[in-house]
C-alpha cells in the first residue's frame, strides 16, 4: 500500500558534498513537514557488521576477502532495513535521507570475478529507493573538499576518475536492469547551487502530493551556517532561573513547545545544567574537536573519581562524529553523554563499543554512550516543575 512515504539517497564521489547537503535537506524538508523527516547513512554503524566495516575503512583491520565485505555490506544493509529504514517509511508521509545505499556497493564491491548481477544479487532484499541522487563532481573539487576534512584518507577514497566512471556504469545498470529512477546531479557549484537542484528534484517527483505553497517553502530555503553555536563554560549555577521560566506546573507539551523554541545554544546549557544537578561536575571544555564538548566528573564512595564527557551536536549526525570527537579527546574517559537535537524517533540509541586510540595514544574500550534526546530533557525538566 502506498503511504506517500519518500525514501531518498544521496550518492557521490568522497568530497561532493553529499553529507552536508543531506544534514542541510533534512533541516529543510523539517520546517515543511516538522517530525515526519530523517536523515541516514551507509555504512550503517549501529546496524549488524557496522564495526567491522568501520574497521576496515578505517585500514585497522587489513586482512579480509572481498566476499567477506560484499556480504558484510549486505548484511549491514538488510539489518538497516529491518530496524530504521522500513519501520519509518511505514508510517504516512514520512521522508528517509540515506547518505550512500546499494549504488555504492555496485561501485566499491563489484570486480571481474563479482560483476554487478552479483552483488545485486546479494542485496536482492534490500529496499528500492524512490530516487537516487548521484553528485558528480571534478577530482579537482573533490580533493580540496577531503582536505579540508582533516581526517585520514578512508580505504576507497583514491583513484577518483576511475571510480567516476564504475558510477556510470553502475547507473547504467540500475536503469536499465531495475528501472531505478537515478538523477544525475552538478555538485561543482555552491552549496546553494547544489541544494536548489536537490530541491527541484524532489519537487518535481512529489509535485501530486505536495502543494504550492510546501514547494514555496521549500524553494525559498536558505542553507544555514553549521557548527556556528559556541557556548561557554558557565555551567555552575542551578536551574532556578531556568524553572522560573515556565508557568507554574506546566504540562509536557508547554515544556517541549517552550524547550523546542530555545535557540541550540539555551538547550545545550540546559542540557549541562541538568547533568549538573544529577551529579556530573562539569569541568573544562575539550579543545579542538568536532563539536563542543566538556568535562565531567563523577564522584563514588572511598574517593573514587569517574571521569566523562558531555558532547552536544547540533544535529542528529553520523556516530563518526562522535567517534572522531572521542578520539581527539586528550585524556581516557568512561562515560560520555550526548546531546542530540531534533525528533528522538530519528535518533540511534545503540552502538557497538570499539577499541579506541586517544590522541596521547593510550589505547581503551570506547567509553560507554548515554543518547539523551529533547524528550529526555522535556520529561527532566517536567518533573522538576511540578
């Protein structure tokens, strides 16, 4: 039964821009159809095989068969499904953004020896996209944008010119073999140029259900600056000021529509001021990550101290960027609590725990993950109002 559902994928080259624009069109689509958007990605981390294949991206693990990773891939991908994937796209009018699907898997795991059939045949249950948008992209314009990533060089992101041309083929073959709907879109301009496309794309397939006045709202979209918000270290006081906000004893609802209209950076500190009062002292701010984080600490009997992190992302992001935050921490930690904005419903709530390197080089288990969603703040803050 068709529901109006719109299960969208992004693909491209490393470097075209696809993981912002797809953070920037969930933030769009949201202010046209508020809770019923969610943005994904591929590989899927807390999905089944997610660590492995993060490893092996990452070069930590070297030793592994192609077959090994074509159905490590698949696996991933079918678990995907299972669990985020088609439970959201079952419910009416909701809209799924997956950062890479199978178009990638035809790219970076099919060879002679495993020809495209073959890996589609490997991923023969996996749900078929509405539209595949492909950024194609210079190698000129790709390089610059990874080096601005500051990070490693991941296993497949070499050789872009030939990887260019197995992402033809690759489309050929969906085309003409699945009858995909595959658009080819021009990422060598602006963000905004790139985006407007994306948008008229979208408008274009759903031009039955949406009305004028959604598809104004959509054009007239602005990309929005990220990781602009900068809080401080002002954390000590209680939330006397904070509580006083509200009217006396307010229901979840005021609460959430009063916490929902906060600017980000009020709810991070709201956010803190709450692991405050249940105990976590904050501390220091972490230098130079990726999102801003703190310091805290945790006190238990006989004078044991705990330490952690509290991390605040401005977006329901991929769980690499918790992962690199983790890993530019200087110090060991053993918990770690983050914020994360938008619908809960859009928010994983579980991750494999990998050995992790920090970079004063000791190695450890990744600390353990406290997702603390708007819902899990709206219901704190109701209790301590009523």
């Amino acid at each position: 039964m068709n529901n109006n559902s719109l299960f969208i994928v992004i693909e491209g080259l490393d470097g075209s821009g696809k993981t912002t624009i797809s953070r920037q069109l969930v933030s769009c689509l949201e202010t046209v159809f508020s809770k019923k958007v969610k943005q994904t990605f591929e590989p899927h981390d807390a999905s089944c095989a997610g660590l492995f294949i993060r490893q092996v991206l990452e070069k930590k693990i070297l030793q592994f068969s192609p077959e090994t990773l074509t159905y490590a891939f698949a696996a991933n991908r079918l678990d995907h499904c299972d669990r985020e994937i088609n439970p959201w796209l079952e419910k009416a009018d909701h809209i799924l953004i997956c950062d890479r699907y199978y178009l990638s898997s035809l790219v970076y795991q099919s060879s002679k020896n495993h020809p495209f059939e073959y890996v589609m045949q490997v991923n023969q249950f996996a749900r078929k996209p509405d539209l595949i948008l492909f950024f194609n992209v210079s190698n000129e314009v790709c390089y610059q944008r990874m080096l601005h990533r500051n990070k490693p060089q991941e296993l497949f992101e070499k050789d872009l010119s030939e990887t260019r041309s197995k992402y033809f083929s690759a489309i050929d073959f969906l085309r003409t073999k699945r009858d995909e709907n595959i658009v080819e879109i021009d990422a060598n301009g602006t963000l905004q140029e790139v985006f407007d496309q994306v948008i008229e794309q979208l408008i274009l397939l759903k031009k039955e259900s949406w009305n004028e006045a959604q598809c104004l709202q959509l054009r007239s979209y602005k990309i929005q600056p990220e990781n602009t918000f900068e809080i401080t270290n002002n954390v000590s006081n209680n939330l006397e000021n904070i509580l006083n906000s509200f009217p006396h004893a307010p229901s979840p609802d005021i609460i959430h529509a009063h916490f929902t209209n906060l600017k980000h950076t009020d709810q991070a500190i709201i956010f803190l001021k709450i692991l405050g009062q249940q105990g976590y002292h904050p501390g220091a701010k972490f230098a130079r990550l990726p999102a801003q984080a703190f310091e805290l600490t945790y006190n238990l009997p006989g004078g044991i101290v705990l330490q952690g992190g509290a991390l605040i992302l401005d977006s329901p992001l991929q769980y690499g960027t918790i992962l690199e935050s983790i890993s530019v921490i200087e110090k060991m930690i053993h918990f770690l609590f983050v914020y994360v904005p938008g619908n809960p419903e859009a928010v994983n709530q579980y991750y494999e725990r990998d050995l992790i390197q920090f970079s004063n080089g000791l190695n450890a288990i990744f600390p353990n993950i406290k997702i603390i969603t708007e819902a899990d703040i709206v219901n704190t803050l109701f209790k301590l109002t009523n």
